[in-house]
C-alpha cells in the first residue's frame, strides 16, 4: 500500500518546531548537571565568587576587634586610649585556571550496532570525571590552607593535628572511638582560633566513615544523640561536637605524595601550597582526614559547568562535552584542619 505524506513526531523538538535534537540536548545537560551535583562533595563546604569577566578575583579578609572597658574622661578616639581597635585587612588573590573539559566521541555506526542508549551513561561518566577534578583540587586546596601561615598579621595559622604527638590526639584513627576523639579535638582547635560553630564540616575516608556505624560506636547511640543524628540503616552520620561529617573517596586520591598525584594539577594558575609551578599538588602522604569551616578556601568561577554536543557530518559522529572554568585558593588558614600521622 502506498502513502503520501507521513506526519512525523519529532522526539526531541520543542513545540513541533526548530532543532529536532533541542530536548535531547537538554537531557544531556541536565544528566551531567545532576551526576555532577550528586558526586561533588566540596562544593558547599567553602565560599564560591561568580565573576563575569577578568582572569581572577580578589577575596577580601578582616581581622578581629577588641573591648577594653571605659575609665570615664578618657577620649575613646585617643589613639593611645586603646578603646578604637585597628581592624587589621587582608586579601587573597585567586586565579582563574584554563577550561578544565571532559569529552567523549560518539560514532553513528557505533551507536546504531548498541542494543542500549550510551548517551545516557557517557553523559554522566562526564559529570563524576569533572566532580572528581572539583573535589580533588579544593581538597588540596583546603590541605594547604591547614599548613598555611596566617592572612592577617598577628593571627592564627592553619591547624594540623598530629596523631600519636599533638595533646590529647590518639595515636591513630583504628578504632570508632579513636575517630570520635580526634573529630572533637578538631572542634577544639577551631574553638580555640575563634572559628564559628556554625558550618564546621569534616571529610572523611569510607573506612574511618564507617567505622563510626560499627557496633562499638556511640556515634548513632540514641541514648547520646538525637533521633535526627544518624542511623544505621541510611549508613548516615549527621555531626559529632557540632561538626558535619561527610565521606568521600576523593580524599584517598590526593592522601598520597605529591609525584603520586594527577599531574596535570600542576597546570593550575594557583599554586595553593607556595611552591611555583606545582598548582594544586601537595604532599598529602601522611594526610588522615580534613576539616574546617566554610570560609577556609575559596573557589572563583568565570564559567559554570557548561555542556555541548554536536554532530560531526565528516567524522559520522556526536560529539560530547562538559566543561568549566574556575580557580581556587587558601582564605583563612585559621579555619582549616588537616590530620596528619
């Protein structure tokens, strides 16, 4: 039987009208978008600028005030009265590293043989490969805030916690209660450094993770904590000492010495740790575990994450990518916590 003209449903336009791959984009943007948000650890634990243009951002910093109390006469403006505190300013400069990418091809033939969409998968292996990146570059970052000298003159370094040697430190992270003991020596320091309770945050590796759910731990024990605090169940522990924690697999990467990281690091505009040349690269071979406050680093972003993807008629094929262009760099070293052994 012969037909005449067949209306067709083009799955991927918009209204019936305009590029027939719009909606098939979009899906694209959105998975990497989603993978990107759900394996991205360190994205809410420390301060992001968005700048329109320029190659870097400058992040201001104060110093602290003082109180003296008043002898009734005396001229509070008097500069040698004592009462009007000398705020003491700071910045921290943090450039815009080169377009960080992760691409893949798609062969039409290739495509056609699968018997499953790989559109779907690769969009998403985009996403973690660049939440990964993310992760590692601000965990070293944060890393060498905990080893950085103070910003502003006469105020507190980083802090580093020396397993077996700091006071009151235990000799290693081998047992739940061991890991409980460190987490609120960390809330100490940050206590001592005047750091604020709210937003406090510390990483973890899986395995000191976990540990804390084992059944030795009082880290989810109700009769210590509240109902909201964790469970066995979820695998979740919400805080200890007031701290936040999180775990994250990112951080066994860069727990290793610095010729063992990814070199490409290296290319980076900011070299976190002050050595030219080595960007984000560290010496993290003895690091346990990080911890801080979201002020401690600082993340400046030109371009958001963007993704393309176009059809190359003289290679038969789409190609896919998802990209950023962002910087990031050491705050308030006062802020930041590395445990080290």
């Amino acid at each position: 039987m012969a037909y005449g003209d067949v209306t067709v449903s083009n799955l991927g336009q918009i209204n019936a009208a305009g590029d027939k791959d719009a909606l098939f984009l979009k899906v694209f943007a959105n998975e990497v978008l989603t993978t990107f948000e759900e394996f991205n650890v360190m994205k809410d634990l420390h301060t992001v600028r968005t700048i329109s243009s320029g190659k870097s951002a400058q992040f201001p910093v104060t110093g602290v005030a003082t109180a003296k109390y008043h002898t009734v006469g005396e001229d509070i403006l008097e500069s040698t009265s004592g009462y009007s505190s000398q705020i003491k300013h700071a910045e921290k400069t943090i450039n815009i590293d080169d377009v960080l990418l992760a691409a893949t091809f798609i062969a039409n033939i290739e495509e056609m043989k699968n018997h499953y969409d790989v559109r779907s998968i690769y969009s998403k292996e985009l996403g973690k490969a660049l939440a990964k990146r993310f992760d590692i570059a601000t965990m070293k970052t944060l890393a060498a805030c905990a080893d950085s000298a103070t910003t502003i003159t006469d105020g507190n370094g980083g802090i580093t916690i020396n397993l077996g040697t700091t006071t009151g430190a235990p000799a290693d992270l081998s047992t739940a209660a061991n890991i409980i003991d460190t987490i609120t020596l960390v809330a100490q320091k940050l206590d001592e450094n005047d750091v604020p309770s709210d937003d406090r945050f510390a990483i973890l590796k899986p395995k000191e993770y976990y540990q804390l759910l084992g059944a030795n731990s009082t880290a989810i024990d109700r009769d210590f904590t509240n109902a909201n605090a964790g469970a066995l169940d979820s695998g979740v522990i919400a805080s200890i000492a007031g701290i936040k924690l999180y775990k994250s697999n990112h951080l066994v990467d860069i727990s290793v010495a610095e010729a063992s990281q990814d070199q490409d690091d290296d290319n980076a505009k900011n070299d976190v740790a002050g050595s030219a040349g080595t960007g984000y690269n560290i010496d993290g071979s003895t690091l346990e575990f990080l911890a801080g406050h979201t002020s401690a680093i600082g993340t400046v972003k030109l371009m958001d994450l963007t993704t393309e993807s176009e059809y190359i008629m003289t290679k038969q094929g789409t190609a896919l990518v998802a990209k950023y262009a962002m910087g990031h760099g050491v705050l308030r070293p006062e802020c930041a916590v590395r445990v080290v052994t």
